[in-house]
C-alpha cells in the first residue's frame, strides 16, 4: 500500500511542530540495584501498580500509592524480560522471556501459576491477553505468534510469518476480536480470531521494521512503531494508512501507546526522547527526555491518562506526570 494522498500527520504538513499547551513533569523514578535495561512497562487495571520487565530477567511490580517495590518476579534460566502484560481482571500477570517462555504469575497468591513453552522459540518479545483474558498470544523471535488457552494451558493456535522474520510484539483490538502483529520484515498482520483468518498486512512507505503495535480505543485505528523513526496510522477497516507522525532525530521507534480517548499517542524513541502527537490535528504536542536515557524502550499511559509510564535502556522506569486535559 502506498497511502494515497497525505493524511493529517504527515511529516511534510506537520512542520513548524505546533506544541500544545502540555507540560509533562517527572514524578518519580523506579530503579533496584542490578536494573540492566528497562524494555517494556504497564499499568495495572486500576492503575495503582506500575510493571517493568527488566533485561536482568526479573520483572519489578511498583505500587503508585506508596511509591515502594510491591513484588519481584524472577525466572531461572532467564535471558531478559522483554514484554509484559496484566490480564482483565488484573489478577495475573504475563511475562515474555528472552529465552522463549511465557510465564503467568497469580498477583494475589504472588505464585507462577503457569509456564507456557512452545516448541521451538527464539525467545518471547512481547504477550497479550485477548477474549477476556482466556487467551494469551505471545510474539516470538523465530517468526511465530503463539496462542495457548490460559486455562487449560494447552496450545490454541500458531501464526507462521512469511519468511519466519522476528514478531516484536502482538496486541489484541477491543473485545478481542482481531490479532495485530508488528514483525522485522516491516509488515503488520492482521487476523480474525473468530475465522482464525489473515484478515489485513499493512507496510509503511520506507519501514525498517516493525518494533510495536497498538489499537486506539475504539479499534478503528491502529498504530505501528517503526524502525525508520516514523509512526504509522492504519485505519483497520479500508487498510488505508491514515497518517504518519515522524519522530525528530529519531534512532527507531520502540514503541506506541494511546491515551485514555485516543486523542493522544506516545511513541518510545531509541534517542531517549518522549514524543506526544496530537492524533486528531498531526500537531507535536511535546517531546521530553528521560533523564540520562540509553533510550525509551516502550510507553503506557496510566488508565485515568493523566500518568505516562517509560521503559529506559539505563534501567530505570519514569513516571510523567500529564495535563489531564490534554489527553
């Protein structure tokens, strides 16, 4: 797909960056000794706890309220933490390993209620939940995407990428209903997880890669981090790309979070900036570094939206705080 005509968000109608009246402010900043590097944060349902996936092989769960370390979750024979995600009900917490296993810790009991281990892996990249958190779908680095039944914990599918390229990371749309995958040969995948059908494949003008993906609240979009320092809107329905932010002086996109309405998207720069565009209007509404930054692995926005959450290479974990008004 070429894009057709320029869409709102487009690098060349974007230029001089209209910044909006946003002013992130530094909160707090999470680190233990033995942080090696951040690579993927997310808050919990009622966005009282923060998780950080840590390349040392532990996973940190940070509570908010008290600004102290809640738990610590830790793997033998682990290779690096790579992506993480809270079910529905907030009640377990997945766990993307480098060396090729997907793990689910039970938060109320603090026990690893389930080790998913697929057949040949080049190590987990990225988890979610998907149809009410009874499915787990896990993005791994021999250019497959798992999915195992989180209660009988038996395998429920494989997707094959074409060219068995790296899958970086794997989201579900609202209600669970399709399946995206970001993959190294710059692509994006789509499937229906009714049919279990390839549904859509997206590539951006130029992409190096694709290195995240995420749906906008309400599914019609979604946006893809990619390698080339760009962030690409597809609207899902048509296929049709619908705008394109490019990041100034980026080293490759890490990785994209919406805001609680959609209104705004952050994207995780390899330089060690913030970016927060202005979906609706293409508009840069602010750019922040995180301090000391070997570069921002990945963003979340807190439920509420008034807190971003990022995942630094220098093994700390920063929490922004944002106008409320703005997001």
């Amino acid at each position: 797909m070429d894009g057709g005509e320029r869409q709102p968000g487009d690098p060349e109608r974007i230029e001089p960056y209209r910044l909006l009246p946003l002013r992130p402010a530094l909160v707090r900043a999470f680190s233990v000794p033995g942080c090696r590097a951040i690579y993927a944060v997310t808050f919990g349902i009622d966005g009282n706890a923060l998780a950080a996936a840590d390349g040392n092989g532990r996973t940190y769960l940070w509570d908010l309220a008290g600004g102290g370390l809640a738990g610590t979750f830790a793997h033998p024979g682990s290779r690096g933490v790579l992506g993480l995600a809270f079910d529905p009900d907030g009640d377990l917490l997945a766990i993307a390993d480098g060396n090729g296993r997907a793990y689910l810790w039970d938060l109320v009991s603090g026990e690893l209620a389930r080790t998913f281990v697929p057949r040949r892996s080049g190590g987990l990249n990225g988890v979610a939940f998907g149809l009410g958190g009874d499915l787990l779908a896990a993005a791994s680095g021999n250019g497959h995407v798992y999915l195992w039944d989180v209660v009988s914990g038996q395998i429920a599918g494989t997707y094959v990428i074409p060219g068995h390229t790296t899958v970086y990371g794997v989201t579900f749309g609202p209600g669970g209903t399709v399946l995206a995958a970001a993959c190294g040969n710059r692509w994006v995948y789509l499937w229906d997880m009714a049919t279990r059908a390839l549904i859509g494949a997206f590539v951006g003008p130029g992409s190096r890669g694709v290195n995240d993906v995420t749906f906008g609240p309400g599914g019609a979009v979604l946006a893809a981090a990619d390698g080339n320092g760009r962030v690409f809107l597809w609207d899902v329905a048509s296929g049709g790309l619908a705008g394109a932010f490019a990041d100034p002086g980026s080293q490759g996109v890490n990785g994209v979070a919406f805001g609680q309405e959609g209104a705004m998207l952050a994207a995780a720069d390899g330089n060690g900036q913030v970016y927060l565009w202005d979906v609706a209007s293409g508009g840069l509404a602010r750019a922040f570094a995180d301090p000391a930054s070997r570069g921002v692995n990945g963003v979340a926005f807190a439920p509420a939206g008034d807190l971003l959450a990022t995942a630094d290479g220098n093994g700390c974990t920063y929490l922004w705080q944002l106008s409320s008004h703005a997001i």
